[in-house]
C-alpha cells in the first residue's frame, strides 16, 4: 500500500512539472515567432500630441485619419472611449485599419497644477513589436520595444 501511494504521489508530481515546463515553453515562443508590425518605422518617431488630443471629444464608432508623426498616419476607427463626464483622465481606443490588427491607447492626464501628461501605446498581439509613448526632454515620441515587454510590465 506504501508502494502505491509512493507511485501516485511521484506520477502526480512529474505530471505537474512536465505541464509548468510545457507551458513556460510556450511563452518563450510568444515573442520570438512573430513577425514585425512596424518593421518600416524608425525605433523613435516624434510625436504630434496635439493631433491626438483632438480626437479625446470623438465619440465610439468615429472614423479617424491623422498623422501621428513625420513617419506614420494613423487610420482607423474609435472603438473604446474612458468616461464623458470625467475631465481629469480621458482615454481613448482606436483600433487600426493600415496597421492590421493594431490598436492604439491613448491618454490624456490632469495633473494637480492643471498641466496635463499623456501615456498610451500602440500594439498588437499577432506582431512582436510594438510602440510606446514616453516623454524625453520636453517632447513626446513614440519608441519602438517588444510587445512582450510591454505585456508584460
């Protein structure tokens, strides 16, 4: 009877390492397969807030058709807004047209003094590249990493 609760037990256990080793293998696959959305930007491009920021007052379901930079245009359509009555953060989603299965987020910030900061980003899940919005020096641009480092944090 010791033997076969011993059997059990190790079979239990090999069986529950063999999934945690299968399934961190699959993971290390996410990034390195896929192929690249933006392969045709440069890895930072100076970004025009002003032009999305225009777009913060459009309502779920407008069309959009902008230049985000010197480099990329961005077309597409609203599919996700934050709340109308909320001043302090407003946040939009726009899911891409030209850059298939994309979809940008974007935010607008009051900050106490009444001065506003910006985040969002730009990814796809089917792509292993992705861009994010930062600020350097007084400007806002967006620079390019790797889709799985931005999931991930």
């Amino acid at each position: 009877m010791k033997k076969l609760k011993s059997s059990l037990i190790c079979l239990l256990l090999s069986t529950l390492c063999f999934n945690a080793v299968a399934q961190i293998h699959r993971s290390s696959k996410l990034d390195y397969e896929k192929p690249e959305l933006f392969a045709d930007l440069p890895k930072k491009i100076e970004l025009t807030i002003a032009a999305l920021e225009s777009l913060l007052d459009l309502p779920s379901g407008h069309g959009v058709n902008l230049p985000l930079g010197r480099y990329i245009a961005l077309q597409g359509i609203i599919i996700s807004k934050s709340d109308v009555d909320d001043n302090n953060v407003k946040t939009i989603v726009i899911k891409s047209n030209n850059r298939k299965g994309a979809t940008l987020t974007f935010t607008r910030i009051r900050k106490e003094d009444g001065s506003f900061s910006y985040s969002g980003r730009m990814l796809s899940y089917n792509h292993s590249d992705a861009f994010e919005i930062v600020f350097e020096k007084g400007q806002y641009f967006l620079t390019k990493k790797k889709s799985l480092d931005m999931i991930n944090e």
